[in-house]
C-alpha cells in the first residue's frame, strides 16, 4: 500500500489525478441520478425502502430505524482498536476538504 502524505512532495498532483480520473459522464446516468437523489430528499425513507427494492431486492419495509438501544450494543461489540481506528477516519474525512482546498482542488457540491 503506497501511503500519500497531505504535506508530502506531490501530494497536489497525486489528489489532481483522482479528481480529474472517471471524468467522463455516461448518458443519461446523471439524470437518472439526480431523479433518485430529489425523489429521497422529498420522500425520505419511503423512497429509500423502494430503491432498495428495486436494486438489491431487499425490504426494508419498517426496518429502517434504528433505535438508541440497539447502536450502544452494537457499539460495545466493536473492540478498542477498531473504534480508534473509526475515529482517525472520521477525522480525516472531516480535514480532507480543507486538505483539499489548500492544494487547489475545485470544490464542488
């Protein structure tokens, strides 16, 4: 595994190269997108549970929520390290559109 530092030498050509890879737009696929992202934004986890139907052929029908209980047993199962681990990610996902921004990356939303 190649690690890439974000104040390393070519750290802006190496982040420059993955935004610009898979550039190009299949027909038709970013409408088709754009529906199924709009369609859950005003329905929420009903348009959720069909396009999960639809796509993976699973129902989620009143299994969508999870409550408070069942998130803290879950927690508790996952050992130290593996949360620590969580943690540095979260973190990192977090600082990348700074990282990002300082190298000179378009930002888009």
């Amino acid at each position: 595994m190649k690690i890439i530092r974000s104040k390393g030498r070519g750290f802006s050509e190496f982040i420059s190269r993955i935004l610009n890879r898979g550039t190009s737009v299949v027909p038709g696929v970013e409408g088709s997108v754009r529906a199924i992202i709009d369609d859950v934004r005003l329905r929420g986890d009903r348009a959720v549970a069909e396009y999960t139907k639809k796509f993976d052929g699973v129902d989620l029908r009143g299994r969508i929520e999870v409550k408070k209980k069942e998130i803290d047993r879950a927690f508790k199962k996952i050992p130290e390290k593996d949360v620590n681990l969580l943690e540095l990610a979260a973190s990192r996902i977090e600082a990348l559109p700074s990282t990002l921004a300082s190298a000179g990356a378009p930002m888009t939303a």
